[in-house]
C-alpha cells in the first residue's frame, strides 16, 4: 500500500479517469468484504459460547461435590449434560442472576465432559471423580469393657488415593464422621502409620476407644461409631473415607 501512495496526483488522477469502472471494483472488492467478515467471525465466536466454572478440577467418589456454574445474561434454563466413563446425567437449571448453578449428583470413578447449552449457545469444561478407596477389614467391632483389650482384634485396611496406593501421611480416626479441625477436632481417636503399599493396621483401636484416646475419653458401655479418613493435605481439602465403623462396647 505504501508503494501506490509514493504516486504523484497527476498519475493518479490519470489513472482514474482512464478506467473508473475498473478502480471502483478492485476497491469494493478489496476493502470492505474482508474487514466485514472478519469482524462477523470473531463476534459470532464470541456471542456462541458459554463460560462454566467448576468447584474443582476433581472430586473423591461417594464424597466430593462437583459444582458447575454457567455465566450467561437473559432468562430461562441452561441445559447441563454431563458424560463420561461411568454414567452419563443431564438436567435444566434455571438462571438467576446471570448464573446457572448445577450440583452434579455422586459419579463412579472416571473423566467427564460437560456441556452447558442455551439458545444457540454452547461451553464446555471436564473434571475427574477419581480412582480412590479406603477399605477396612471390618465395620463391626464388638468387645468387652472389662475385658483385656489388647486382646482385641485390630483394625486394618488400605487406601488407594488418585489411582495409586497411599503411602504417605497417616490413617487417622474420628468419631462420628467429626473432622472439622483436624487432629484438634474434639472427635479426634487418633491415627496410623501406612505401610508402603498403602495398607495399615491399628491393633490399640479398640483400647483407645474404650480406655480413651486422642481427644476422646474412655467409653463406658454402648455402641459408638468412626470412620477412617485419608487426606494428602493438613487442610482436609480433598479427603477419602472408609464406611462407618460401629463399635459395640458391652459390660
């Protein structure tokens, strides 16, 4: 372009007088049609997709919440369908306030894709409910107070933790599923050692429940519940737990 406006007027203007109809068209056809339909293109980009937002790039099964959250102006409902390795669930959820928000309900382990659509438009995100699971040897203990607990029988287990055994940190116990606080929650029992390929095994657990552990006092006669939980963070941000453990302490 720099080259055409070195030209002097005359040549110019000689130029445009000898083919007017020629100089019309090359600049119509030039100009316009391309600033137009790149402009067009990145709008409609831009007015086609929808923003989602999601609580975290994963989740633990049976206990992590996955929310998704749709940013998009005008009223109605997004349509959310959620697909991937284990299940595949869809719902409509009403837009308040600029949002969408859709509380995935509890998925098998495995990736997934979501889609968010509403009238024409589209988002996509994924997140993971990942390959973790704590078991134990036994949900049922039942022992005698007066008898001598180090006779009981011990609680063991394993964890798998994102796919792969959990050999760092430790297995620690709380009554009644209490975690808030970590080791300085008033349900706290106390905790175990893993071994290397994830198991562990506790053989005072019965001992600490009924002479006392932790942060619980001695327990007399009843029935008492725990659980077992795993984490890789002191925050308990992102944690696994084992099925509820009912200890029955009798006369």
């Amino acid at each position: 372009m720099r080259r055409f406006a070195s030209l002097s007027i005359a040549a110019v203007t000689t130029l445009a007088l000898a083919t007017p109809a020629l100089v019309s068209t090359a600049t119509s056809a030039s100009a316009a049609p391309v600033t137009s339909v790149s402009t067009t293109d990145a709008a409609k980009a831009k007015a086609g997709k929808i923003k989602i937002k999601r609580s975290s790039k994963g989740v633990q099964p049976g206990i992590g919440k996955m929310k998704l959250t749709a940013l998009v102006k005008g009223k109605g409902k997004v349509k959310f369908v959620v697909k991937g390795d284990a299940a595949k669930v869809k719902k409509a959820v009403k837009i308040k306030n600029g949002r969408a928000v859709y509380k995935v309900p509890p998925l098998g382990t495995g990736k997934y894709k979501v889609t968010a659509s509403f009238k024409g438009k589209k988002g996509k995100t994924k997140f993971e409910v990942y390959d973790s699971l704590l078991t134990v040897n036994s949900t049922t203990f039942t022992y005698s107070a007066a008898a001598d607990c180090f006779r009981a029988p011990a609680l063991s287990g394993s964890i798998r933790f994102k796919g792969k055994p959990a050999t760092e940190g430790y297995a620690d116990i709380y009554q009644d599923g209490k975690i808030k606080g970590g080791s300085s929650s008033p349900s706290f029992l106390g905790f175990t050692s893993l071994n290397s390929d994830g198991t562990f095994s506790d053989s005072s657990f019965i001992c600490d429940v009924i002479k006392g552990s932790g942060n619980l006092g001695p327990k007399g006669p009843g029935t008492y519940f725990f659980n077992v939980y795993y984490t890789d963070g002191p925050e308990y941000s992102d944690y696994i737990s084992s099925n509820t453990i009912t200890v029955n302490v009798t006369p």
